[in-house]
C-alpha cells in the first residue's frame, strides 16, 4: 500500500494551484501531524482551497501582484494587434496607393502586397501613357480609371470590382469556347502556354470556368495584373515572360483613353492583318489570341512593341520574335499602328481633344420596365432596327451605398457587370439600344450622345 504522505506528495505534484496554495500559505496544514491523517488533509485543504480562482489570487497576493491588472495588461496587448484579414468593406480593401506624377491614375493594392510592385506597375502604365495627348489623361480621369495589383495570395475576385463573380462557374462560357488558346485533349479542355510541357494546365470545361481559374488579370476601367507578374517571380506558365499588365492596361487605354477615331483605325488595321493577310494563325489552324478581335490584337501587340510577347503564331520557332524587332518583321503594319498610338504620332491623336462632358439619361418608364432589353444587331448584309452608335455610359454612385450594375440582354435576361464603390464612378462601353440596369432601375443608351451618364446616387 501507499503511505500517506507518498499520496500527498503525489496529489500535491499533480495539482500545480495546490502546491502553490501550500508554498505561499504554509500555516494551511502544521508541521506536527499533517501528513498522518489523509481526511484530515482533505477537510483543511479543501475547506481553503473554496476555488482555484481563490487560490490563484491568493498566490499572486503573497507575491506582491494583482490578478486585475495581469488581465487588463492583456487585454491592451489583445487590442493593439491589428487584424490580419482583409477588411470587409471594399472602399478599404486597398491599403496602398501609389499615382502617377503626370495623369494622377492611382496604382492601388492591398497592404500585403510589397511596395516594389507598385512602381513596377506605375513605371509601366507610365511608359504606355507617356507621348498620350491631354485629352487622353483627361479621359481616363474623367472615367475614374485605376490599376489593381493582385497579390500573390489573392485571387482576381478578391478585387472589389470582381467579388460578385466569385465561385460563379460559366461567365466565361463564350470566351472561352472562342478562346483560340484552349484546345480539348483526351476529353480535357488545357490551354496552351509557352511553358516546354504545352498542356501542364487541365482546366474545366467552358461552362465551368470560375474568374479565378480563367485568369489572373482583367482589363476595363479598372485594370488588374498579379504581382507575381509584375515582380518576375512567373509561379504561372501561362503568363511566363509576358507583361500581363501592359495588356490589361492597352484594353483600358483602347476602350476608354483613345479617340473614337484611333480604335476605327485599330479596328481597320485588324481586318488587314488578319482578316485579309491571314496573320495571327497558328500551324493548326487556329488564330493566335492576337487574331480573336480587334481588342485583343491591339492588347497583345501592345506586349510585343513595349518588350514582351503575347500568344506565339509558332511555339516552337517562338515566333514572332519576342520584342519590337521581331513584331515588326511579322506584322510591319500593326507595328507602324502600335507604334504611332504610343508615340502620340498616329493621326487620330493630332488635334485630339476631349468630347463634351457626358449627358445625364434617365430611367425607361415604369411600365416598360418589366419588358424592356437590348436591341439585337445582326451582322453584315441584313437590316438592323437601327444604326448602332458606339458610345461610353458614366455610372455614378452616391456617396453612402455601392451601386449594382447588369446588362440586359435582348431576352431580358440580366447579366451582371459588377459594382461600383460609394462615391465612384465606372465607364463601361456599349452601344445605343443597349439596356443597363442600375441600382434596379433600367437604363437605355441612345444614339444622340457619345457619352451619357446615370447617376445613380440622385436617382436613389
């Protein structure tokens, strides 16, 4: 059997507030006969011991301290560390602002994404805008205009601007079926790279595709580019060696910065090259991203001419050439076309100037609202209801709620365009007939005006 003061010794060791209960009080059990009689020890322990609160505060008594004030110190310290999710309201997701001397266009990111690639997306948007004229600033101003950096850890729907697509699977549906980087193997839709392994990305299929799975930058007001791009780390095949965000940023400086002139001269120099000439195909077949549209030709020269590349004609040849040498040997008059926008030089851009500020349009009446959606356009050779006017649409928010944008198709049916920040503004281009609803009420641009605004927060 155990003695009793064995057993003592062990329930003292094993409760560590008894043992310092018995240190700082030792005139709890006497020197005499405390050992020798086990309920004895129980009654007196037990009888002091009422809780281990009690016995707690009575050990930081004898050592000359204050529970009270170990727990308010910790508190303190609980305040003064600072979260480390990302705040939930999008005007505050972005931690960092860095703009550019000459158009004050705002580079922005989150705070975890480091300060070098803000110059780095500066020093880049600021090449492309260098030799633009005033009017150009001045529209991209006037637009409300920026560039998003997303970081390493982040995903494009993480962007204010994307967080309604997250998780939402065939956006992309048509953009990707036409999309001449994608091809099926085996079954499964992969895209191309440059990367030696050509197909190392399985992808879903089309209808499946999320905006996070399809890409890692978008163009339009707001044009975004991972920072793992910017800063050389290339952890992506698809993108290795390219220059994502002069890209990104060509679709913005294409669709809201340049003259309605200098895109009928993109779009003229498209139908040339590719449509005419048969550039931009690939030994399979199938066009190079360069030869999707006018948009996306103007974008992946862009690469070309500022240093990079876009989608090789020839994967293998890496042609053309990565740089302006090898654009101009492949395709002499997009070079001579990309090449005059940026130098300020092209016609278009001689005597430019920016357009009478947008005209405010108000929303379809009541009962027509239920039924109301964009006027369908055919193609080339058959009547259209009416001429379709390319023109800019301005959407301003009010100064308290984010503001909800969808485009209505000719069926009704609505297709979500995103949101636009308390206090913002976002210019998105259409055509007129087209039907916007804005903030739940619907919008129908007209043909009078190059550029018509709604303002949301007056009609709230």
């Amino acid at each position: 059997m155990m003695a009793d003061d064995d057993e003592a010794k062990i329930l003292l060791s094993a409760n560590p507030h008894l043992s310092a209960c018995m240190k700082a009080a030792p005139n709890l059990l006497s020197a005499s006969g405390a050992w020798s009689n086990r309920a004895a020890l129980r009654e007196r322990v037990l009888a002091s011991l009422v809780s281990v609160e009690e016995a707690h505060d009575s050990l930081l008594s004898k050592c000359g301290l204050s529970n009270t004030a170990s727990v308010e110190r910790h508190d303190s310290q609980r305040k003064a560390i600072p979260a480390c999710a990302p705040p939930s309201a999008p005007a505050r997701f972005f931690g960092k602002t860095l703009k550019l001397p000459k158009s004050g266009l705002p580079v922005r990111a989150h705070a975890d994404v480091p300060d070098a690639a803000l110059f780095v997306a500066a020093d880049r948007v600021g090449r492309m805008l260098r030799a633009q004229s005033p009017a150009v600033h001045q529209r991209l101003e006037r637009s409300d205009a920026s560039i998003h950096i997303v970081g390493r850890k982040q995903s494009v729907s993480d962007l204010p601007e994307h967080r309604h697509l997250r998780g939402r699977r065939g956006d992309y549906a048509d953009e990707a079926l036409n999309d001449p980087r994608r091809v099926e193997r085996y079954g499964i839709w992969a895209e191309r790279s440059d990367d030696g392994r050509s197909f190392r990305l399985p992808l879903l299929s089309p209808e499946h595709l999320t905006i996070d799975e399809r890409t890692r930058g978008m163009g339009g007001t707001q044009a975004s580019c991972g920072e793992e791009n910017l800063l050389g780390v290339d952890v992506d095949p698809r993108y290795r060696n390219r220059d994502i965000l002069s890209h990104e940023f060509a679709h913005t400086l294409m669709d809201i910065g340049l003259p309605p002139a200098a895109r009928t001269a993109i779009e003229a120099c498209f139908e040339s090259s590719v449509v005419q000439k048969g550039l931009w195909l690939q030994p399979s077949g199938k066009r190079a991203y360069a030869g999707t549209n006018p948009q996306e030709y103007f974008a992946e020269l862009s690469m070309w001419y500022l240093g990079s590349h876009g989608e090789f004609v020839d994967r293998d040849r890496e042609l053309p050439r990565p740089g302006p040498r090898g654009l101009q040997s492949y395709d002499p008059d997009g070079f001579e076309l990309i090449g005059s926008i940026f130098d300020g030089t092209h016609p278009a851009l001689q005597g430019d100037k920016i357009g009478p500020p947008p005209v405010r349009i108000e929303p379809v009446e009541e009962e027509d609202a239920a039924r109301v959606g964009s006027r369908r356009y055919t193609v080339k050779g058959e009547e259209m209801e009416e001429p379709a006017r390319e023109c800019t649409l301005e959407i301003v928010a009010g100064p308290h709620e984010p503001v909800s944008i969808a485009w209505i198709d000719g069926d009704g049916e609505r297709h979500e365009f995103g949101e636009v920040e308390p206090g913002g503004r976002r210019t998105q281009r259409t055509y007129s007939g087209h039907v916007w609803e804005v903030a739940g009420k619907r919008y129908r641009a007209n043909g009078e005006h190059e550029a018509q605004r709604i303002d949301a927060g007056a009609d709230s």
